[in-house]
C-alpha cells in the first residue's frame, strides 16, 4: 500500500480532475478550493489537511481515502463512493487488512452528503 505520487501542499485550486485517477496520491495539506473532482478515483488517496471548500467530488471513488482534518465546506459528495478498502500482501493476495475511508475531525458544514453512506466511514 504504497503512495503512488506526491502532490502534498500544492494550490490545485479550481483545476479540473473531472475522471481522473488520482488513487495512492499524497494530496494531504492541498488547496483544492472549488475543483471539480466528479467521478475522479482517489481510493486509498491521502488528503488529509485539504481544503475542499466547494470541490464537486460527486461520484468520486473516496474508498480507504484519508480526509482527516480536511475542509469540505460546501463541497459536493453527493453519490461518492466511501467505506473499506481491501488491503494486499506484496505477493498480491488479500492480506485480511483493510483501510476505511476517514473523515476524523473533517468539516462538513453545508456539504452535501446525499447517498453517502458516513456509517462506513471513520468520523470519530
């Protein structure tokens, strides 16, 4: 389980990454202020510290993602998908590990969570 880039602390800020695979990225402490983010693949992505105020994640694949301490203040999650993520050994089989995606002291003030099941996720 291994970071497959790192982009930590950089301004992505209104990009668009609409459908982008974006899983095992080191996002963690980035501004990503009104990206547009629908349908983009960050399972077991890392974007703890993040400002996602008004981000469109809707339809996103946020699987194992980390999303501790993010800001997701009117950011859109509608349909996104969340909850555990199988975790394998180096020799490709299932190592009965997994990682929950993580929203542990995010802030969600006026998202919008339609269809988003937040009992798989870790909140506390």
């Amino acid at each position: 389980m291994g970071t497959r880039g790192v982009l930590r602390g950089q301004d992505l800020s209104y990009f668009d990454l609409s459908g982008r695979d974006l899983s095992g990225i080191d996002l963690s402490d980035t501004r990503l202020i009104g990206a547009q983010l629908a349908h983009a693949q960050l399972a077991l992505a890392n974007l703890s510290g993040s400002n996602l105020t008004a981000a469109d994640l809707s339809g996103a694949n946020l699987i194992g993602t980390q999303l501790n301490g993010a800001i997701l203040r009117r950011a859109v999650l509608t349909g996104a998908a969340v909850g555990e993520f199988p975790i394998r050994a180096p020799s490709g089989e299932l190592s009965g590990r997994t990682q929950q995606t993580s929203l542990v002291g995010a802030d969600l003030l006026e998202a919008r969570l339609d269809g988003l099941d937040l009992r798989s996720c870790l909140t506390g």
